[in-house]
C-alpha cells in the first residue's frame, strides 16, 4: 500500500512580506513558511513581550525607571529586525523563493509577486528605518542621561 504525503499550497513571497510586516514580533511569517514546528517562531514573542513590559513600567513607574532603558530597545530591534525580513522576503528573486519555499511547483502554479510585495517593502522600510533610528536614540539619550546622574553622584 502506497502512502501519498499530503501536498502543502505554495508559498506567496508577497503574503509572506505582510506577515513579517504586520506580525513579524509575533513570528507569524515564519509559521506560514515553516510550519508550527518553527522553533524561531516560538522564540520571537519573547523579546516582544520583554520590550511591551518594559512600555508598561514606563506608564506604570515613568521615565525614571532604569529597568525601563533596558526593556524598551529589545522591543525595538526586535521590530527593526523582523521588518528587514520583510524586505528580504520582497526582494528575494522570484526563481530563488520558489525553489527554496515552494519547491517541486511548476513555474506556471507558482504564486507571483506583484505591486503589494513592493507596497510592503517600501512600508518595512520605512517602519523599520524609523524604528531602529527611534530605538539608538533612546538607547543613547538614557544612557547619557545616566552617566550624568552618576557623575554627578561622584561630584558631591
């Protein structure tokens, strides 16, 4: 008896683009591509849920908590990263995505990418330019901030 495995839908470059644009924190472009086995994809929630509390200490505690500086910048680079996934999602070349996601699919069933993929790109860039400039000069400025108070600590 011959045992048929069951054949999965090809992969759309274009959907995967969103999904790393609008849940990429949450690893929902990698369940699409890898299956609910993906061990990143379990993993990415993590830094996002670490970065969202560190948002919650700041409006529960303010600007001054310092646990806050540490938390917040892992949310940060966490979008900055998935948002670069994106793009390299959008401009991976149409042959190279379907023989790496949607092998054994003939060219003519394969899905293509059209306006939407770049509409996505050109949104994780600026999504993702924005927040990690964001995130380098939060770090910075809490950084600064707290070698003055700790100077000024030692000057008195």
């Amino acid at each position: 008896m011959a045992t048929t495995t069951p054949t999965r839908a090809p992969r759309s470059k274009t959907l995967a683009t969103w999904l790393a644009l609008l849940g990429g924190p949450l690893g929902l472009h990698r369940f699409y591509l890898h299956g609910l086995g993906d061990l990143p994809g379990w993993l990415l929630p993590v830094p996002t849920a670490i970065g969202l509390w560190g948002l919650n200490r700041v409006a529960e505690f303010g600007q001054d908590d310092h646990l806050s500086w540490a938390l917040i910048p892992v949310l940060g680079f966490t979008v900055a990263a998935t948002m670069l996934q994106a793009i390299l999602y959008g401009l991976t070349p149409d042959e190279r995505w379907n023989a790496r996601h949607n092998p054994g699919t003939p060219a003519s069933q394969a899905p293509k990418a059209g306006w939407l993929t770049v509409v996505g790109i050109a949104l994780a860039l600026l999504i993702g330019a924005g927040v990690l400039m964001a995130t380098i000069a939060f770090s910075g400025q809490r950084y600064f901030e707290l070698q003055i108070e700790e100077a000024r600590k030692l000057s008195q």
